[in-house]
C-alpha cells in the first residue's frame, strides 16, 4: 500500500508580496502564545503529555483571575437581566 504525502505550497504575484509574508510569519513567530508562555514562566507542556497546559505559579494566578472576573462579569449581567 502506498502511503500519501500531504504537501503545501504557496505562490506571490509579485516579490513584494512575499517580503510582506515573510515578515508577517515571522512576527507571529514571535507572538506564539507557547513561545511566551514558556519565557514568562506562565506554564509548560511535557513530553509525555503534549497537549495539556501545566500552569506555572504566575500562570495560574493570571488563570485564577480571568476566571473571576467572567465569573463577576456573568454575575452582573444576570443581575440586570440580561442572560447569555
């Protein structure tokens, strides 16, 4: 059995055009939220489990705080009547 490759490609108009694409994933690069996570010391992946998020003491608190403040937000709203 012959087992398929999967390859992408991707074409410009113009020289320009790539140069902007370039530079555009580069700079997402740079804002990869795992790239930061791991400078911060907000939270780390293992080996062994790679797709789960451990949090980091500063990432918690930051997680801990999001949640409180949906949590007060949804509260809020329930209040004035309004439900989502």
């Amino acid at each position: 059995m012959e087992t398929l490759q999967r390859i992408y490609g991707i074409s410009f108009p113009d020289p320009k055009m790539l140069k902007e694409w370039e530079k555009f994933q580069e700079e997402a690069k740079n804002r990869d939220h795992r790239k930061l996570g791991r400078e911060q010391d907000l939270f780390f992946f293992h080996d062994l489990s790679p797709g789960s998020c451990f949090f980091l003491p500063k990432g918690a608190f930051i997680y801990n705080s999001l949640i409180e403040f949906i949590q007060v937000s949804q509260s809020c709203l329930t209040i004035a009547g309004i439900s989502l």
